[in-house]
C-alpha cells in the first residue's frame, strides 16, 4: 500500500478525504473495485452563510479510487441526528430524509450508508467493502465467522444502519479479529 504522504494530503479536510479515498481505493487489498463509503464531519458554511456541523460523505455510485471533491455529499449533520430516533422506515423514506439534509442540491446523492456514518462519533471514518469480509459474510456460513453481539442480519439500508446503534461489530476468522468498530448511540 501506498503509505500517508502529509504533503500530498494538504491541510484541508477536503482534501484529506480525496486523498485518503483515492489511497484506500487504489489497494485492491481493502476494497473491491470502487466500494466502500468514507467521510469527515467538520463545520462549513451552507447556501445561507451560516456555519454549521456537517457530514461530508462518498456520494452514491462514485468509485473511491478517482473520487474527486465533487463526488462527496455535504449533509446537515443536526438533521441527520433526527434520523437515530426512528427505529424503521424504508429505503424510499431514507433516501427522502437524506436529501432533505442535503446542504448542496447539485451534490450527488449520498451513499445509503449515511446514517450510519453520522452514527460513528470519529471525525474521519472509513469503511471498506473488502474481498475477505464480504467472501466471510456473504455465505451461508457467515454466523460462523461474524459476531455482531446479538444483532441479527440485515441487507443494506436503513434498518442496517440503525441497527447498529450502540454495538460493536466484529469480524472474526477462527479465534483472529479481522476488524472491529463500535458505534455511538
């Protein structure tokens, strides 16, 4: 892997985002091809001037590996919090509430795992969709190798997302961790 070169980031958060995204995206090691979702949380000012909390997160369809600046969604990051009080809605209704919070309206819409990026309390997160979790989880043996302290399986969207709320997920093989993250409430 390519290692962090500081001058090549740049101070700007921004920045730092397109760089981290296109260095984890060109390691064939972490992602398959393009997957995975990355974001930064920090103050910006929206359409109106006023400085507000933002989430500015990997838009939907764009390839972490030529990400540009472009190809992240700035959202609310105060509207998002409304969304850890609904236990259920449907994917319709998330993507709804999603561009609602959007600062930008030209922004690609954001990934569908948005929610559970304002979730996670770090500033900057990044989660791959790696060749070796997904060939663990995506069997009929995946029980065996994931323990997600009691949570049960969920595809994508909305409910995946806030059933993370509070849990610490982790990836075994055998008795070896593989990764593991706890989210906030």
């Amino acid at each position: 892997m390519t290692p962090w070169d500081d001058s090549a980031a740049s101070k700007d958060d921004i920045a730092q985002l397109v760089y981290l995204s296109n260095l984890i995206g060109g390691n064939l090691a972490l992602v398959q091809p393009g997957g995975g979702n990355i974001s930064v949380k920090l103050e910006e000012d929206d359409v109106f001037g006023v400085r507000v909390q933002a989430l500015v997160v990997k838009g939907s369809g764009t390839d972490l590996r030529t990400i540009t600046a472009a190809g992240f969604t700035h959202l609310y990051l105060d509207r998002l919090a409304v969304l850890r009080q609904r236990d259920a809605m449907s994917d319709e209704e998330m993507m709804s509430l999603m561009r609602a919070c959007m600062l930008r309206e030209d922004d690609p819409l954001p990934s569908v795992e948005t929610p559970l990026h304002s979730l996670i309390p770090q500033r900057f997160v990044a989660h791959t969709h790696d060749i070796a979790s997904l060939s663990l989880t995506d069997t009929p043996s995946a029980r065996d190798h994931v323990d997600l302290t009691g949570q049960t399986f969920t595809h994508g969207g909305y409910s995946h997302c806030m059933q993370g709320r509070g849990v610490n997920f982790k990836c075994t093989f055998g008795k070896e961790p593989l990764s593991s993250v706890t989210t906030g409430r």
